[in-house]
C-alpha cells in the first residue's frame, strides 16, 4: 500500500510588515475623510475590511445651513423686503403727485379766473360812480357811455361783460326804468364780480328813485 502523504498547509504565510501597512492605510483613509468630510455612510467598511467608519459629527447638509451658508441664504430675502419697501415708495409718491396734480386741474377748471390788477381797478372805479349814481337820466346816460369807453380797457372778456352788466343794471335803478333788473340778475353780479378780482371788491347799487 501506499503511504499517505503529509498534508500540506493551504493557507500562505502573511509578509513581513503586512498587518502594519494596512494600520497605516486604515488611518490615511480615516483622515482624509474626517478632513473632506467624504467619509463613507455609516456601516460601510472601509478598503480592505477594517470595519465600518463612525458617522461624521457633520454632514454635507448640515454644513450648507449653518455658518457662512446661513447668512448667505438670508442676504436675498433682506434684498427682496428692500426692493419691496422701495416698490412702495415709488408707488405713493405717484399717488400723491398725481392726487395734486388732479385738484390742481379741478380747481383750475372749476374756480372763476382771475384779472389782471388793472382790469380790477377799473371795475372798482365802476363800482364806486355806479353807487353814487342820480335820478337824472341825462347824467346817467353820460356816466355809462363813459364807463363803455373806459371798460374797452379790461382784456378779460369774463371781468368786461360783469363790469358792463353792472353799468348797465346801475343806469336802469338809478333812472326807475320801467322794467329794473331782477333780483336774480342782481345776486349773478354781485357774487360773479367780485370773484374775479384778488383785491376786496363790494357790488352795491344806487338808490331808486322816489316815488312822486
């Protein structure tokens, strides 16, 4: 029979310094990680089978939102509430230009214009003959045809046909015309008249004639 042979080791002998080069490698990995925070996920081994990693104190998202990147994350939403605070502004100073831009044309086209001093002094020279003003139809007739001459000075056409209306009016009650003014045409003279000047003027009119 045969002998049996001696079995031989399967297994080969580990090199010298082998167990050592992988302590050193397990630590550069180890560094490089915790420096770039790239560390493997939890429970991953690391290259040749020295166990899982720790999970890292920080990771990746965390550090976008603290720090640097938080304050980073917050400059746009300062900048929009600026932009919107300007919006506003622009906003109301439109609004009030336009609301006094909007009386200013109102009170243009609705308040009586205004004449100029010297068409003012005319009519209350008017007003002031007109008031003193006699029954006698001849010095009355004279005084407006001269008041027609001197109202031929006022350029506003506004201020020239109340100041004629006035003339006009004063001769009727000075004289008893048959047919005076009303009373309605009276109140339009006195309240229009005086509109038109700056300085104070006061319609009044010449007594009426007494009854015989």
């Amino acid at each position: 029979m045969t002998a049996a042979r001696p079995c031989r080791p399967t297994g080969r002998r580990p090199r010298p310094g082998y167990r050592s080069s992988r302590l050193v490698r397990y630590r550069r990995v180890r560094l490089t990680a915790d420096v770039s925070g790239g560390a493997p996920p939890p429970g991953r081994p690391f290259p040749g089978g020295l166990g899982a990693h720790p999970a890292p104190a920080r990771t990746a998202p965390e550090a976008w939102t603290s720090g640097r990147h938080r304050t980073g994350a917050a400059a746009p939403e300062r900048g929009e509430r600026g932009g919107l605070i300007a919006f506003a502004l622009v906003v109301l100073v439109l609004l009030a230009a336009s609301l006094v831009g909007g009386v200013y044309l109102w009170r243009r086209h609705n308040d009586p214009p205004v004449a100029s001093p010297a068409a003012c002094a005319v009519a209350a020279e008017t007003l002031a003959q007109g008031r003193a003003l006699t029954a006698d139809p001849g010095a009355a007739g004279v005084w407006r045809a001269d008041r027609e001459a001197a109202h031929l000075h006022i350029q506003e056409p506004y201020l020239y046909d109340q100041v004629g209306r006035y003339a006009w009016y004063a001769t009727r009650i000075a004289t008893g015309e048959a047919h005076p003014p009303t009373a309605e045409e009276l109140a339009a003279v006195e309240r229009a008249l005086p509109a038109h000047c700056r300085a104070e003027l006061t319609v009044t009119w010449p007594p009426a004639p007494s009854a015989p």
